[in-house]
C-alpha cells in the first residue's frame, strides 16, 4: 500500500514526532510504500496567495476559483504545492499526525490543506462527499491532547469530544473530498503524563498500524 505520512509539530522531540517515528518503523517494516512531509522541517508556507500559481488571472479571482482555474488551463501550481499533491496522487493512505492546539489542527497544518487540497484537484463544485476527487482513498488522523480524556465528554472541561473538535477537519475536509475517513487515534494527557504511560500509547498505535491496511472503523465511509 501507498501511505503518506503528514507530521505538523515544531519539536522533533515532541511525543508528536515519537508518533510519527514509529509510524515509519511499522510501516517500513510492513513493506508499505511510505512518503513523508514533516511541515515544520520543510518549513512550509502556510499562507495561500497568488505567488501559487505560476500563471495569474488578470482580475483579482477567488483563491479557489484561481485553483479551479490552474487546473482546467492545464497550468503549473508552486513547485512546493505540486510536490504534496503528487504525494497525494500516489498515496492509497494519508496518516496525519498533530497536536490539538486550540480545539483544532496547528495553523501549518491548515495551510497545508488550503494550498494543497486545491479546488479541481481535490474537490469540485459538482465533486464532494461521495463524488469527491480524492474518493477511494483513506485518512487516518492521529492526534495528541495535553488534557484527559475526562475533559472531552459532555460533562467535562470542554464540553465536546476530540472528534467533536476536530468535526471541521474529518467531515469538512477529509470527507468532504471524498475519502473514507477513519476513527481517530487520540492518545491523551501527554503533558502530565509518564514515561512509561507514554510508552503504552506508543505501543497501542504500533499494534494499531500493524492492521492499518484491513482496519475498517470508518467514521465517514463513501464506497
């Protein structure tokens, strides 16, 4: 299987970045084809703006709409943007690892999908959900919380569950672009916890990814 594997934190030795490591020694060892973009270290631009596309329009379109256009002219998107979204083509499996900063993914991380997943590549005006352009591929999402688990359910701190929180990313992108989205890891309470409670989650994501390729707990299935 084709896998890439998407890593957004600033600190390579951040629990994040362990979690991204194993994801490569599994998979590597599982004979998956595997990609990388680790966005802090490419230090990708997050900013969407007309420098994107080698050929501008003569008015001042939509960003998406200059998306669209690029892709029915044929013409060249920044090579940075055109490196992810080969990437992407080829991949049968995107893995996106990050840490829950403000209920939400890392602003890097969002860029990356604002520049990336481009109207007429990954989604259309007549292409969403189960006709989306990525359809037939797989997400998986691996996410990490400084707080506990007892924080995210209705009666906790934030009133919502990790998946509530990140509905945006799984239903509104994800799924959005036709892909079959699956469950979310979620390893919680990393900042107050052990080495050795660390290291279980470390080892319960190793044991999850060795079945990655025939898992079928969808939370958006399309196919």
């Amino acid at each position: 299987m084709n896998i890439l594997v998407v890593t957004a934190h600033d600190d390579p030795q951040a629990f994040v970045a362990a979690l991204h490591n194993t994801a490569l020694g599994v998979l590597e060892r599982a004979e998956h084809k595997v990609e990388v973009t680790e966005l802090y270290a490419q230090n990708f631009n997050p900013i969407a703006s007309d420098i994107d596309f080698e050929v501008k329009s003569v008015s001042h379109a939509n960003y998406m709409f200059e998306q669209q256009r690029t892709v029915n002219t044929g013409g060249n998107f920044s090579p940075d943007i055109k490196t992810e979204m080969d990437k992407i083509s080829r991949a049968d499996l995107i893995i996106i690892h990050f840490p829950l900063w403000w209920g939400n993914m890392p602003a890097v991380l969002k860029g990356w999908f604002d520049r990336v997943f481009a109207m007429g590549f990954a989604w259309g005006a007549e292409n969403r959900y189960r006709n989306g352009l990525l359809r037939g591929k797989r997400a998986l999402v691996t996410v990490t919380t400084g707080d506990p688990m007892s924080y995210y359910t209705s009666e906790g701190m934030h009133k919502a569950s990790v998946e509530q929180h990140l509905y945006g990313l799984l239903h509104g992108t994800l799924a959005f672009c036709g892909m079959d989205v699956l469950k979310p890891v979620i390893i919680a309470n990393t900042t107050a916890a052990s080495r050795d409670e660390l290291e279980v989650g470390t080892k319960r994501y190793q044991e999850f990814l060795g079945s990655v390729d025939t898992n079928t707990t969808y939370i958006y299935k399309h196919s």
